[in-house]
C-alpha cells in the first residue's frame, strides 16, 4: 500500500541560505562564507554555545547549526581581549557547518576573523533569536521529515483532509473528479506524498503531478485551469483514510460504526472508512457524509454511540412489565400543507 521514500541524510548550508533568505533577510559576516557548497547540516537540532564559550565543551554538539544570541555576544564583549580570544578559539576548534548571530548583534570583529581562519560561515540576522530558532527549526524539521508514497486520491472535504484509495482502476480520480465539481478542493491524484511532521501527516502532490488528474477513457486533465484557484490545495493534513472495495457479500462490514477502524502511516493511526462499491451507489455523497460525520466525532457527537444509548435506554423500558404498550411516534400532528 506504502512505498518508503528515502529520507534525506544532509542539506548544505548554501541550500539552507538560500531558503531563509527571503524570510530573515540573512548577511554575510565572515569569509567563510564562500564555503557553503561544503559545508552539511544533518539534524534538525540547533545548538546556543552558551556553555562552550565559558569552556565546558563535554556536551557541546558542534555538528549542530550554532546560534548566538544576546546571552553569547553579551557574554563575549564583558571579556576582556586575552578573554575572548580564548573563549572564541574554544569554540573555533571544531569543524561547525554554519553560525547565526540573532537580534540584530553586532559581530565582534575577533569572531569573524577566526571563522575566516576556519572556514566557517557566519551570517546575521535582525530577527529575534526565539522567532528565528522557531523558523529554522521548523524548515530542517520539514527537510530532515521522514516520507512515504501511496497510489490514490487526496481531497480536502468540508475542511477535513480525506484520502481514497483502492484497488487499481476502482474510481479513485472519478469519485475525487465528482467531488471538486461540488466543490471540495483537489490535493493530489494518482501519487500521494505523505509526510510526517509535528507528529501529523502532512499530504502533498509532488512537482510534476499537482493540479493534474488522471481520467481512463480521457486522459489528463488539469483541475486549476478548468475549476479555478479555489478547486486544488497544495497541501493537507490528511485526517481520514477511505477505502474503496468491490462489493463482497461474505466481507464483514459494520453497520453500525461503533467499531471505529484505523490504518498506521508512519506510526500513525489515521481513522479508517472501508466503503464497498455496489451498481447505484452514489459514493461522491457517501464521501461528503463521511467528512461530516468526521467533523461531528470532533466536536463530540457520535452518531453511533447516540444510536446505541437509544437502543439500550428502549431495552431497558421493555424490560418493565408494568410498561404501558407504545406506538412508534405518539402523536401525529396534522398535516394540512
């Protein structure tokens, strides 16, 4: 059903730059700098050398991106020169993929020239160190995330991000088709990139294929250009997984739902829908209901578990030999219109 994509061992540095750029408004502050194409970051972590600059160095994790903020370079400036020296040069020793001055700090002119030495790339930038960490960490999370590839069609329905799949030819892109011609927003069609982020699932097309749609008998269409912007979304958290089957009479199905089914992606239980397909079975509706029903669970209303409340409240009133026989509805009212 899954097919495992290979998770990514290292960026460089100069791919790190380049994508923060815009965002934080980085500038260079050393020479180094010129040596980002060889220069690898392999872990979403980042490391403040708070500690390494005082001289305990036995937990120091230089492999680390390293980030100074005000503690660091206010730190550094209250040395006196020798001071510093020694504490930059501590720090100098190991072979840092890239360091980040935050909140504006200005560069002590001993640091720039001892990453010179070392080749070490330094940039700076005005953002405040806490909003920085959180943008570059949740970037290297994005890039360092683990990913797999399922065949079938993601949809987001009334908000509720919905992937259907089955076997090959079953209708997976029609019922997808049906559902953005009502309305709902096309994800990915055919390959389904799904990735895990923050304990979710994230779930995207990849480059060649989003907005397209693959139709046997038609051939490729693209949803943008013939629905609009507001038919296709370039990615959703994937919260229901449906599953399209031929009908079987000897397949057990619940009838009920007070059996709630779910499928493990990535070590993560997303709730599960097996919907068999029989002649006449408007699925497009079925699916539609499906998110709604999801919705409903959310909030706290389980239709299943209302029903099933009913059922045992009425077997408990018959169970009383002093109950006054009931019709099914006690009162009809008139209806006149």
């Amino acid at each position: 059903m899954y097919q495992a994509i290979p998770r990514k061992e290292k960026i460089s540095v100069s791919y790190l730059i380049e994508s923060l750029q815009e965002k934080v408004q980085l500038k260079i502050h050393s020479c180094g700098s010129e040596h980002t194409e060889n220069k690898f970051v392999t872990e979403s972590e980042l490391h403040r050398p708070g500690l390494a600059l005082a001289g305990f160095t036995n937990l120091f994790t230089w492999q680390r991106i390293q980030i100074m903020g005000n503690t660091e370079i206010h730190y550094l400036e209250q040395l006196n020169a020798e001071d510093k020296i020694k504490a930059i040069d501590i720090l100098m020793q190991y072979d840092i993929p890239v360091i980040f001055i935050t909140s504006g700090n200005k560069t002590p002119d001993e640091l720039s020239k001892a990453a010179c030495k070392r080749q070490i790339p330094m940039f700076q930038t005005n953002t405040e160190t806490t909003h920085f960490m959180f943008l570059l960490r949740d970037f290297l999370e994005d890039q360092f995330a683990v990913q797999t590839m399922i065949h079938g069609s993601m949809v987001d329905v009334y908000g509720v991000g919905m992937l259907i799949y089955g076997k090959s030819g079953i209708g997976k892109s029609e019922v997808a088709l049906d559902l953005v011609e009502r309305g709902h927003r096309l994800v990915a069609d055919d390959v389904v990139i799904l990735t895990k982020k923050n304990n979710t699932l994230l779930a995207s097309a990849t480059e060649l294929t989003k907005h397209f749609m693959e139709i046997r008998g038609l051939g490729i269409i693209d949803i943008m250009s013939m629905f609009g912007i507001r038919s296709i979304r370039y990615q959703k958290r994937l919260e229901v997984v449906v599953e399209l089957s031929l009908w079987n009479e000897s397949q057990v199905i619940d009838r009920v739902g007070l059996d709630k089914q779910s499928t493990s992606i990535l070590n993560i239980d997303i709730p599960k829908v097996q919907l068999p397909i029989t002649p006449g079975k408007n699925i497009t509706v079925i699916a539609e209901v499906i998110a709604m029903n999801h919705l409903s669970t959310h909030y706290g209303y389980d239709a299943a578990k209302a029903f099933q409340s009913k059922l045992n409240q009425r077997i408990k009133e018959k169970s009383s030999r002093f109950e006054t026989p009931r019709r099914a509805v006690e009162y009809f009212e008139g209806d006149f219109e």
